[in-house]
C-alpha cells in the first residue's frame, strides 16, 4: 500500500497543477478546433509561472519539452525555454532534518563545517557547500522531501497535457516520449544511481583534459544525498556577459562537444541534460560538467545508426537513411516522411559536413531553428505524423541543446574533424565490450 503521507502529497501536486496545465490546454484546444481565439503567449507566460514556482520535476520537464521540436506548441516552448532550474531554497530547519534523517542525529560532526545557506536550489534538489574533516571541499546535494509523489503526481499531469496536445496536433506522437521521461525522471530520484553514473563519466573522460567532474565520496551518500568533491567554477552565462575572447569561446565549446560525444561514439552513453546551469566555467577556460541525474545507455547498434545517417546525408543514400531510421526503431516509413525528416537530419549534420572552421550555424537568424523545426512538423502532420522512438527522446534534446550553446558561445571551430576523430575506426562489437566493462565498473544498471 501506498505511503498515505505521499498519496496526500500527490493530490495537492496535483490540485495545483491540473488547473494551469489542464484550463491552458482546453482554451488551445478550443481555439484549433472551434477557432476560439485565445491568448496563448499569456497562457504559456501563467504557465511558466506556476511550473517555476513548484520548482519539481514538472519544470524540469517542461524544460525538456521545450528543446524537443514539436513536443508542445511554439507559444509554450517560447516561454518554457526560459525557465531555470534554479528555484527558492528550502530553509535550514529543512536541512537539519534532512541531514539527520540520511547521516544520523551526529551528522554535524561529521564536517568540519557546513554552509547553512544553499549555494543552488535546482528542480529536485538544493546543493550545500560543506568541508569534511580532512579539509576536503564538498557539495551537498539533499533530495527535496516528499519528492517521489511529486514525480508521479507531475507525470500524470504531463500525461493529460500530451494526451490533450495531441489530440490538436498529430504530427508527433508522444507515447515513447512520454515512457522515456518517466523512467528517466524517475531514476534521477535515486542519488546512490547518479554517484555511479558520476564515477562513469569520470573513467570515460578520463583522457579529456579540459573536462572536470566531480568525486562522489560514497560513506556520505544515500538515495537522497549525494556528496561529491566541490568544483570551483562559474556559470557559463556569467563569463559570456564578460565577452571573453574568442580563443577561449572555441575551448569551451571543444570541451563541451567532447563531454557529450566522447562518452556516446565511444561508449554508448549520452548526458541527456544539456542545460546551462550544468557546466561551468573555470578561470584556465576549462570546463565543470555537473548534474548526472539523466544518463542514457544506448545499444551499439544505435550508434552505428547515427553514423550511417551521417554518411546517408553526406551521400544523399535513401536506402541508408531508411535502414539508419529503422535500426532507431522508426516505422511506417514512406517516401514522403522519409524526405521530411531527411529535412531535419541535414540541419543537425550540416555543421559535421564542412571540414572548415566555422560557427555551427552559418546563418544569424536565432529562430533558424525554430523555423526548420515547423517546416518539419508540416511535413510529419501533411504525410500522418510519426512516433520518435524513445532511444531517440534524448539524443535529439542534446544535440539540439548543445546547439544552442555553440551559438551563444559563437564559437569558430572544425566541428566536421572533432566529428570524424571520435567516429574514425567505429566498431560496434568494441563499443559494446568497452560500455559494458565501463558500466560493470562503476556500478551503473543498464536501464532502458
């Protein structure tokens, strides 16, 4: 039987949110299919409001859905986009308890201090600087409470928004959205899992010097704490207000395309969270990389599949294309949505394909983007939408995420040879021995 603290829990989660997300997407309903004209960028504006203020994972979705092209209307992903994990700490009376609940009634002495006030308070918890006895500098991760009813609770409410969205717009079927989201929420509640996935990203980029991660320092973890070695860094937002050279933005840059690919055409595994708030900045020009809460493993097979698509693009292979689709797990393949979504595999590879230094993006229109992504939603509702395999949900989230870092770094690099240096001599049944031997050593399930 359910914990009725938590049951309790869900209910008023889910009070307060069926009314926003439930009335704001019955007046978008309304006007589709009865032509009631609505204000929609004020409602995506209420929205965003009261998805900031919970500071849950319902926020953290919705920054999600807001880099998937086509997940939720161009009005709420213009808002949703803006939100930052980055919400009201909980109090010290919150902590204290916290604390003891996770470490035992001594836990104070067990540090040689712990900062009462939270350094940052993001959507599923809030981060504490603290020293242990032996003069180690540490961050304190403490789970907010009551946080698995909060994700049930917002999955259902998440649930009903698709459910009503798509029935306005079939052009992107949400079930393997929808199934990726929550178990990928759901393994994030789990603090033992994300120091795992920690000492994972730590092996893989290994001979990556120009990325930083964390320790985890595992006789201070539980579920629900999570205490690794403090990192000294600024957020990148913070050093590009300083408009810092251009040197150093194409270091950041590099740094940050090897934290994401290294680990994917290597391994197998890609850091599903390429959100501002998650990657600092440090004075030599290199780069934190925080947060692995979000980590998918992929199959070897996927990867090849990424691969040919870029060779099928490169090549303008149709058949290529169609086996490079399939082997994600696409289906329902016509001629028709072939072209459409060969409209979208051209903007993501474009950049890979120009052995020459040069911005990821050739042209300054910032809603570039935006606009192929609605020439595709046309062509995918025109020819009777298509249901994105949920393998994909996050591949896609972190190229285009990690696009829109490039562009506000402006950074000038040979994106094509960075490409083909962690693609040269790709072999499937390697990547599969190495991911496996690199899961089994840090302890990370293969989930998925």
């Amino acid at each position: 039987m359910a914990d009725s603290s938590n049951l309790f829990g869900e209910i008023r989660r889910f009070a307060r949110t069926s009314g926003a997300v439930g009335g704001i997407a019955a007046r978008v309903a309304g006007e589709r299919m009865f032509g009631i004209k609505t204000d929609r960028a004020a409602h995506a504006e209420d929205l965003k409001i009261i998805l900031g203020g919970l500071k849950g994972p319902l926020m953290k979705v919705a920054q999600f859905l807001s880099s998937v092209p086509d997940a939720l209307p161009a009005e709420y992903a213009l808002e949703l986009a803006e939100l930052q994990a980055n919400a009201p700490a909980m109090g010290w009376a919150f902590v204290r308890r916290r604390m003891a609940s996770e470490l035992g009634p001594d836990w104070q002495s067990r540090f040689r201090s712990f900062n009462h006030e939270a350094s940052a308070a993001a959507s599923l918890g809030q981060v504490h600087r603290a020293t242990l006895p032996d003069g180690t500098d540490v961050a304190c991760k403490l789970q907010y409470p009551n946080m698995p009813s909060t994700v049930e609770a917002d999955l259902r409410q998440l649930k009903l928004a698709m459910m009503v969205y798509h029935r306005m717009d079939n052009a992107i079927q949400h079930e393997e959205i929808y199934k990726e989201l929550t178990e990928r929420l759901r393994e994030e509640l789990d603090y033992t899992r994300e120091a795992a996935q920690m000492r994972l990203y730590s092996a893989m980029l290994a001979h990556v010097p120009d990325v930083h991660i964390p320790a985890p320092i595992p006789e201070f973890c539980t579920n629900r704490l999570l205490t690794m070695t403090w990192l000294d860094g600024r957020p990148l937002m913070s050093r590009l207000r300083e408009d810092p050279p251009q040197e150093e933005r194409n270091r950041i840059a590099s740094a940050l395309f090897r934290a994401w690919y290294v680990p994917f055409y290597r391994f197998g595994v890609i850091h599903g969270d390429p959100h501002m708030g998650n990657y600092q900045v440090r004075p030599d020009g290199t780069v934190n990389l925080l947060d692995f809460g979000a980590i998918r493993v992929f199959d070897a097979s996927f990867v090849r599949g990424v691969i040919d698509l870029f060779e099928a693009v490169r090549d303008n292979d149709e058949a290529k294309a169609h086996h490079a689709y399939s082997t994600w797990g696409f289906t329902d393949l016509s001629k028709e949505k072939m072209a459409v979504l060969g409209l979208w595999a051209r903007f993501l590879y474009e950049p890979l394909m120009d052995d020459r230094v040069r911005p990821i993006q050739e042209t300054d229109d910032p809603q570039f983007g935006r606009a192929v992504a609605e020439q595709v939603h046309a062509g995918l509702k025109r020819t009777g939408g298509v249901k994105p395999p949920r393998e994909f949900v996050l591949m896609d989230r972190s190229a285009i995420g990690l696009g829109g870092v490039f562009l506000r770094l402006k950074a000038r690099i040979n994106w094509c040879r960075m490409f083909h240096e962690l693609i040269e001599d790709f072999d499937s049944g390697v990547l599969a021995e190495r991911q496996a031997a690199a899961l089994a050593a840090a302890g990370v399930p293969k989930a998925g």
